[in-house]
C-alpha cells in the first residue's frame, strides 16, 4: 500500500538550471501515473527526486505516510526501471533477477520462490538460463521488469523504459505493462514524452512543460478538456488543428472568422466567447472532428468551409486528408473511403461542438 505525495517540489541543479517549479502531485495507492512532457521539461528529475536519486532544491515527498526527503535511495522500497536496461552481461537472467535479493540477504529459497514467481508473470520462464546477449529487446526489458517485480517493492518508477524497443515491440511491452500493473496492483509512475503511452497507460496524465505541471487530470478529460493550447497540442494525433482569427457578433449570432471562412459558435459557447467579440483568437479543432462533407450529417451552411485537398495520405483504415483554407492548413482524419481527389476543392464540415478556442497572449483555453 502506497500513496504518494509530492508537495511544492523544486529543483535548482548547480549553475542555476531550474528543472521543476512547485510540483504539486498526489498519487493513489495502486494508481499508474504517468508524468508527460516534452524532452527537458523536467519529467526524470521529478522521478529521480521521489526515487531519492536527486534531493529537492526545495519541497517535501511521502511515500505512503513517511517523509522521505531524507531517506536514502535504497531504503524508499522502491523499484526503478530505466531506458538503458543494463543487464549484467556475465549473468544469466536468474541471476540477473536473483542479484538484488542476494545483496539484500534473502534466503536461498526465498529468492528462488520470488525470482520463479516473477519470471512466470512476465511469461520468461524458458529464458532463465540464458544470458543477456541471448535475448530480444523486448526478452531484455522484460527481464529488466523482472528485476524490478522480484523485490515487491511499495512503488515502481518507470523512466521511458519502451524508448529502446522498435515500434512493434514498443506496443507490445505497452500492453504487457498494461497487464502487469492491472496484475500486481502496486503504484506506479511512468515517465514517457510518448503522448499514446501516456494516454494508454495512464490512469491520471501529468502534463509537463518547462519544470511546470501543466495539466493532472483522466486522460479522456485531458485530452476532450485541456487546460492550454500547448496540451491540447501535444495530446492526440494527428495534432490539433489551430487557426487564428476573430470572433465576431451578426444578428446575435457569434462567429469564428478565419478570414477565408466563417463559422458559427454554438449557444453553449457564447458566454465564454462574448468577452472576445471583434478580438484575435486561436481556434482549434480535431483531426477526427473534421469530416468530408459527402460523408458527414448535420451539413449546414454554418459549419461547412470549402478548402483545397492538399494531400490524402493512406493509413489503411483511415486517410489524413492534408487541407488548406488558403490562409491555414489542417489535417482531418477520416473514413478510408472517403478519398477526395488531390488538387481539387472539397466542403468539410466541422463538429462546432468539438471546437476550442485559446486566447492568443496566455494561450489558455476559452472554451
Ligand atoms: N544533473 C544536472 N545538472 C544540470 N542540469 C540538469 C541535470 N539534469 C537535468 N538537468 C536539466 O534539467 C532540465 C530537466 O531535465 P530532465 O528532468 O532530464 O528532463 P526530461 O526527463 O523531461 O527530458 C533540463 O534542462 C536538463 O538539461
Ligand atoms: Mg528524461
């Protein structure tokens, strides 16, 4: 059982390099956090700090109800699993899995009872006697899970562990990561730049930028809800859409005027908006909230725009239609069978109820 509380951390690295700025996260027993952000904002030192690698500049951290702040790395119970695995290259995978537990004096059966137990939930029984050399990336990040799970630690800490793994295997130890935490039911944190790992894993994303948190919320509610422009660009894929323009007000009716098309605001969104009424904003709108107007209900003149159809990419099921308004481009993602011919004018209709607006200066969302 172990909840964790990071309460106003800070960290000031020697030569004044602010990493974290008064991080505030508090984590449920049994909960798969996920910490998310762009390379540099911060996500590992966060780690490092609850693991007790770095020493806050400032700023407290419980596991469980004990401040740690000054307890050692290696008395936090607490299990670690980095990108570069580094197996002992010598040992074999039970020993490599043993290591920890020997160091620590488990008795031999013990440690065999634990080591077998592990492998058996990670599937790699049949390769315990072999060495590193021998295994896959995956084989290999799996026994570095392995050497994790055998030490029941209270809380793993997880920093990009995949990053190493080729695109399929990547998948694949996500769901089996998936599968272990739903199985052994302790608290993780997972660090990852990887907007779909955080958006699968996650049972809560922490958004990061430049040492703040930005955003700690479901992925769904970060993802249909985000607090600023750059979260909602950097969750989702393909990105989302932005456009500048302005709102403007005719026959009480409010409109987003992109300078080549104009769209209607719906009711829901008026009191939010009022207060921009012949001002700049950034709209933005969803790959998958634009659709080809041939295969799209609710067409109305209103939320219906031409543009050119730039490139169709095939994906299989789906084609990202690249589109240009002339002033802005957008990608819509769409049906596979919804292939508009390259170089020609095609009417896509937007879902108004999806849309969002930021304000140009804060970039906070307006609604
Ligand atoms: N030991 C260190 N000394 C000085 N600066 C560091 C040190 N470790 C990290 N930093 C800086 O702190 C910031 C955050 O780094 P980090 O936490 O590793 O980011 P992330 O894991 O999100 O990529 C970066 O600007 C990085 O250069
Ligand atoms: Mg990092």
């Amino acid at each position: 059982m172990a909840q964790i509380s990071i309460r106003n951390i800070n960290k000031v690295f020697d030569g004044g390099v602010v990493a974290v700025k008064d991080i505030t996260i508090g984590i449920e027993n049994k909960e798969f956090l996920v910490l998310l952000g762009p390379s540099g904002c911060g996500k590992s030192t966060t780690l490092r700090m609850v693991a007790g690698l770095e020493n806050p500049t400032s700023g407290d951290i419980y596991i469980g109800d004990r401040w740690v702040n000054n307890v050692p790395a290696k008395d936090r119970n607490i299990a670690m699993v980095f990108q570069n695995y580094a197996l002992y290259p010598h040992m074999k995978v039970y020993d490599n899995m043993a290591f920890a537990l020997k160091l620590r004096g488990y008795a031999k059966t013990d440690i065999e009872k634990r080591v077998n137990e592990a492998a058996q939930i990670l599937g790699i029984t049949r390769l315990l006697n072999r060495k590193p050399k021998e295994l896959s990336g995956g084989e290999r990040q799996r026994v570095a899970l392995g050497r994790a799970i055998v030490r029941k630690p209270l809380v793993f800490l997880f920093d990009e562990p995949l990053s190493n793994l080729d695109a399929k295997m990547r998948v694949q130890m996500r769901t089996e990561l998936h599968k272990l935490h739903l199985k052994i039911q302790t608290t993780m944190i997972y660090v990852t730049h990887d907007q779909t790992e955080a958006m699968t894993l996650g049972d809560r994303i922490a958004v990061m930028k430049d040492g703040e948190l930005l955003q700690l919320d479901t992925p769904l509610t970060v993802y249909n809800n985000p607090v600023n422009k750059f979260v909602a660009g950097f969750i989702g894929s393909p990105p989302m859409n932005f456009m500048e323009g302005r709102i403007i007000k005719k026959n009480g009716s409010i409109y987003f005027d992109e300078g080549n098309f104009k769209v209607k605001v719906l009711e829901e969104m008026h009191a939010k908006l009022v207060s921009y009424i012949n001002k700049q904003v950034i709209f933005g709108v969803r790959a998958e909230n634009i659709y080809d107007k041939l295969f799209a209900a609710g067409a109305t003149p209103e939320n219906t725009i031409l543009v050119l159809c730039e490139v169709v990419e095939t994906m299989g099921p789906q084609n990202h239609l690249y589109l240009s308004t002339g002033k802005h481009t957008a990608v819509a993602l769409v049906d596979s069978s919804n292939k508009p011919t390259i170089g020609s004018m095609v009417e896509v209709v937007i879902d108004m109820k999806k849309v969002h607006f930021f304000d140009p200066a804060s970039e906070k969302t307006i609604v």
